[in-house]
C-alpha cells in the first residue's frame, strides 16, 4: 500500500545497514554519550555471547559519573493503523543531546521465540524489526456474523385464536391446487370459456317454457318427498339442446345456483373437450373456485397429496377421491347456506368420436356411458348436493341407459311439438331479420314451416341469406325443390338446404365433390389426439394454385367458416355437426356421398403429390411456412397411423420420414 512504502523502505535500509555493522561500536560510543541498556519483561532469554561481550565493552567505555536512567515506555500492539501502536516488549529511547542514537534491543521480546541468529533492533520512531521483511496485508472482509436467531426460536406451546387456513404449504415442496389440476382440466369446457364465445343460446322470448321447467327444478326441486338430482334433456339434432344449456348455464351463474359445467365439442380444437379424461378433474376445479366452498378445496388438496396417482384411475375413482371424499369430510361440519347447486353437461354423445369402426365405437360408447355412470353414482350421494343437467341426443347406448339404470332418478324432457317450436322460430326469424317489413308474413311463415321444429334450419337460413345479396338468396330458399319429400326423413328440409347450398355453383370453377372432400379431410382426416389444424395448413395440403381454397370454399360460407389467408392460426370450422351428420349418410346427401375408401384415396394422393414436390404443391407466401410442423401435422393423418398392417402405407410414412430427413439437413 502507498502509505506504508516509506515506512517499509527505511525499516528496510536500517535491517542491511545493522546486519553490517552489528559487530562495530554504536553511534552514541563514537559520540562520547552514554545510555542505558533496554530492559525486557517477561522471562530471561537464553544467553547471547555476543550481545554479552557487547555489553560489557559499553559498560567499561561509560563514566559512571553521568549515567542518567531512561525513562519506561509501556508497551503497545502493533496494528494495521499506519504504525500508531508500537510492538510488545520495547521501550523508547530518550536521547542526552541531538547527535544521540538509541542503542537498537539486541534481545528477543518475550512473546517470540529467542534466535541467536536474528537479533530484534529497535530504532526510535519505528515499529519492531521482523525476522524477514513482511508483505503489507491488504484490509481484510469483515468477519462473517451468523444470523441473528428470531425471538420464536426454541418457542414451544403456544395458541394462536381464532385462526382460517384457505390452504397449507410448504416452501419448495408443495403446489397449488391450481398446479396439481392444470395438467388435467379441460380448460374450453366451462360455460364462460374463450374458446366458446360464440356458442349459441337462445335467442330472447324463445324456449321460454322448456327453460321455465328446468329453472324451477333447479331452485325448489321436483316437489316429491324424495327429489331427484339428474335430468336428462334430449332431442333431435339441430333441435338447439346445446342454446338451450349455454342459456341455463348463464341463468344459473347470474343467481349463484352454477356449481359447474363442461360441454363437450366433437369439433372443438381441444382433445380435452371430447375426451372423458378431464371430465372430474375439471368438475373439482370448478367447484373448488366457489368462496363458500373454501373448505372442500382444502380437503381437495389433501386427496390430491394423499392419492398421487389418482388422475390415472377409472372416472368412478377420481369421482370417489376428489369429488364424494372431500364433502364427505366437511359435511358435518360446515353449513351448507350459499353453496351452489347446479351442474350442466352437454353433447355427452359427442365424447371419443375420433374412430369410425366398429370397436372405435365401442370404446366412445364405454366412455360415454363410464361418465353417466359418475354421474348417476354422485347424485345418489347424500353429499354430493347439486341437482346435474344432462343434455344430448337420444343416441341408443344413452336413451338405453336413461331407461334402465338411472330411470328411477331421473326427470326427462324430450324437445318435441309440446314446446310448440314453431312459435319460437318464428320469434327466432323475426329476430334474424333486422327490417320489421322484410320479409313479408307468408314468406315467414313457409320458412317456420320449413324448419319442422329444428333451429339448426332458420339458423342456416338466416346465415345463407346474409352471405349474399339477401332479396335474390331468399328466393333461392323459398324456390328449393321438396317434391318427392315423404315424411321418412324428418331431416329432408334440412338435407334440401344443405344439397342446394354445396351444389348450386356448380360449374363456375366449383366442384361440390371437391369441396365435400375437403370438409371430409379437414373434420375426420386427423387423429382427435392431434392438435386442430390451422386453415394455413389445409391451404399448404389441399391447394394446387394460390387462393384455391378460399375461392372454393367461398359459396358455402353459411355452412363453414374459413379465417383470411393472413391468419395463420386460427383452423376452419363447421357451423353445425348436423351437416357432417349429412354427408355421413349416403341416403341424405345422395351422390355427395364419399365412403372411407374414396376418402383415404384422396389423401394418399395429396400425400404422393407432396412427397414428389419435397413440401406443399403451393409453398406460402407470406408469412413463411414452418416445414417441419407441416410435415408433422401430415403425420397425424389417420390414414398413416392406422398402417400398421399395410406394408404399402408403411413404405409412404418412410419415406416421409426421409423427406423430414432431408429438410433437417
């Protein structure tokens, strides 16, 4: 350090110049001045011959006559403080005139160990001479202080009063409930959910009735001694089951009475929403968010710790863990004013819809009957309070199923002419049509008698009418053909309305063949596990010219929406399944009708066109494409996972692993 330097120097300077001269007589001798020798505390040293016969020759040359003791200096330690503080075991030396030298200690101090060899001399104004020249230590850190112990430590047997825990957990250990069910909710099944903003309800002042009947059961329920906890409300497709629920749903939630709600989507984007297998992990988390259920989330978290493998069990055992224990453990102590009471499920028959074959649908039948089955056995429970809406179509396994196991317990209503549909179609149509004056009553009235009581046919309608110029598009409407239309088919106007829509541009650059084998593609064509695909995607597979798809896709915008080229997320949706349920029949949808094998055809092709051109036949060109994720979405096509036994498809999927192969490198 700068401010020591000096001092080291001149320490430095006197260690040389004594080791030289150690033997020769000291400045004061050649002076004529006398002094007295240093004292030392502490015990004696060993003998020193040399500094013996020193003393001596001084003691001779000194007049006894003007000796003059020197005065005691007490000892000091030695610090880091630029020298203030001298070494233990010294003593300053106090000069009879100017020219005198203090006589340096020749003796070790007491607290270092004697060496003859290395005499210790003390010089006036400066610390102790070491043995060797020491480096300058640096300052050093403040030593480490260990935290100061907290005024509960150790504290034992005391009583806090008065105390809520919402919920327990441990730092770096434990998880929110949130946490524990994320991975398994199926987040787009609520009522309320994003993904289902533009899900129909009733339209004011219709299915007003069939409303009234459900609301009152929810509140006050059926007025038999022993009230039944489950209804089951069904009707044919298109008959609006699904407006009527998502208007339940929202009633319900307005006067507190929601406890939960998942609508299944056979067409949703999300796997969850026609899987069973969020079905009562997303029902818990619904109920857990209730305020005045606080005390089933915390016990709803122990079940989760407790059973760490129970959203890998049966629907009947999460049901038994998550839903029935939890209450079980808070109903005798907790009153049960302001909970919730109402559940609503929709469209259950639309649940593992993915498989056309017979054990496919063997297996979404197994799995739509093991959710009935759930939720039969919790509104048996004496804890488990909520009054559960079933909403579906009356497909055999559920009609079967209604019948038998759960008819004791259940209320049914069946959307049919005592709803009187007509008069709320025709509130429905007055409604869709913004001039009070247009159309006129008799063309009202033969559109109402059109729909035959299914709100799937006025909705289209009004839908079609809006896509184009709305005055020539009514005629279309009011002109179709329904001679020959019997009474069999109760669908046969709609079928009309959906034949008319797909095939009356036929010829201008349009081929409804074409177009039916597009919506085939986009709907069935990909495993359901898989991601939906992006209207982006089904431009790069089914394109062969720029635009190609959004040009032929145009005439049946009543039927299907399809995003703008520059909206590259966001997949093309069906309007409504009663149209898929169309082209599934080759009795409705006549010579539109594609079988499985005509199908699979055509997507081998495209594939084959695809694997010749190394990517899309039409790359995109703005933004640009992500060719691996096309790619991978090609494999998901059901056609290539379904070819474990065909060694021709196997061939086609290795050598689209060799074209993602080739890209990667």
């Amino acid at each position: 350090m700068p401010l020591f330097r000096p001092l080291a120097d001149k320490v430095e300077t006197f260690v040389k110049r004594f080791r030289r001269g150690g033997k020769r007589e000291s400045p004061s001798h050649r002076g004529g001045g006398h002094d007295q020798r240093a004292q030392t505390a502490g015990p004696p040293s060993p003998p020193n011959p040399a500094a013996a016969q020193r003393e001596r020759h001084v003691r001779r040359q000194r007049p006894p006559a003007r000796s003059t003791p020197m005065p005691m200096v007490a000892p000091a330690n030695i610090s880091h403080s630029r020298g203030e503080k001298r070494a233990p075991n010294t003593r300053s030396v106090t000069p009879h005139s100017k020219s005198h030298t203090p006589i340096p200690m020749v003796g070790p101090p007491a607290s270092i160990s004697a060496n003859p060899k290395h005499p210790r001399p003390v010089e006036k104004s400066l610390p102790p001479i070491p043995k060797a020249l020491p480096s300058i230590p640096s300052p050093q850190p403040p030593p480490h202080h260990p935290p100061a112990t907290t005024h509960f430590e150790g504290a034992h047997g005391f009583h806090i009063e008065h105390q809520h825990l919402s919920s327990v957990q441990i730092s770096g250990t434990s998880k929110t409930l949130f946490e524990y069910l994320d991975p398994y909710i199926a987040h787009g099944a609520a009522h309320d959910a994003s993904e289902r903003s533009g899900a129909p309800t009733c339209a004011p002042e219709t299915r007003v009735v069939v409303q009234q009947e459900i609301m009152t059961w929810m509140r006050r329920g059926d007025g038999e001694p022993e009230s039944k906890y489950m209804m089951w409300l069904s009707g044919p497709a298109g008959a609006g089951k699904t407006a009527i629920a998502g208007s339940i749903a929202e009633i319900c939630r307005n006067e507190r009475l929601l406890a939960g709600s998942f609508f299944f989507s056979s067409f949703s984007g999300s796997t969850a929403r026609h899987s069973k297998r969020g079905f009562v992990a997303t029902l818990a988390h619904q109920l857990s968010q209730h305020d005045s259920l606080h005390r089933f989330k915390e016990h709803l978290i122990l079940a989760i710790e407790r059973f760490a493998d129970v959203f890998h069990k049966n629907l009947k055992e999460q049901a038994e863990q998550l839903l029935i224990g939890p209450f079980q453990a808070i109903w005798d102590q907790c009153g049960k004013r302001g909970w919730p009471s109402v559940i609503v499920v929709d469209a259950v028959e639309e649940v593992e819809l993915e498989k056309h074959d017979d054990a496919g649908r063997q297996q979404h039948e197994e799995a739509q009957l093991e959710i009935l089955n759930v939720l039969f056995t919790l509104s048996q429970s004496p804890v488990f309070p909520f009054r559960i809406l079933v909403v579906s179509r009356p497909e055999p396994i559920i009609t079967n199923f209604f019948s038998t196991t759960a008819h004791p317990s259940t209320i049914k209503l069946f959307l049919d002419s005592k709803y009187n549909p007509d008069a709320d179609i025709a509130r429905f149509l007055e409604l869709g049509f913004t001039n009070p004056l247009w159309p006129d009553q008799p063309a009202l009235d033969k559109l109402v008698d059109m729909s035959s009581g299914q709100f799937v046919v006025p909705t289209t309608i009004i839908r079609y009418i809006a896509s184009g110029l709305p005055q020539r598009r009514l005629k279309h409407v009011l002109g179709l053909d329904l001679a020959g239309i019997g009474t069999e088919n109760p669908f046969a106007v709609l079928d009309a309305l959906y034949r008319f829509i797909l095939k009356r541009n036929q010829g201008h650059d349009y081929d409804p063949y074409t177009v039916v084998m597009w919506i085939w593609c986009i709907t069935r064509g990909l495993r359901t596990s898989a991601p939906q695909a992006s209207a982006q995607f089904w431009r790069q597979f089914l394109e062969n010219e720029e635009g190609e798809l959004t040009h032929c896709m145009a005439p049946i915008t009543s039927l299907v929406f399809v995003p703008p080229p520059e909206d590259t997320s966001s997949p093309i949706t069906v309007y409504h399944k009663s149209l898929i349920d169309f082209l599934s029949s080759p009795n409705r949808c006549g010579d539109l009708y594609a079988d499985r094998a005509t199908h699979d055809s055509f997507v081998a092709d495209r594939i084959v066109k695809i694997l010749i051109n190394k990517g899309p036949v039409v790359p995109p060109s703005s933004p640009p494409g992500d060719p691996h994720g096309f790619l991978k979405t090609i494999l998901s096509f059901t056609l290539l996972q379904n070819c474990g036994q065909d060694s021709t498809k196997l061939a086609s999927v290795q050598s689209l692993l060799n074209i993602l192969g080739f890209l990667e490198q």
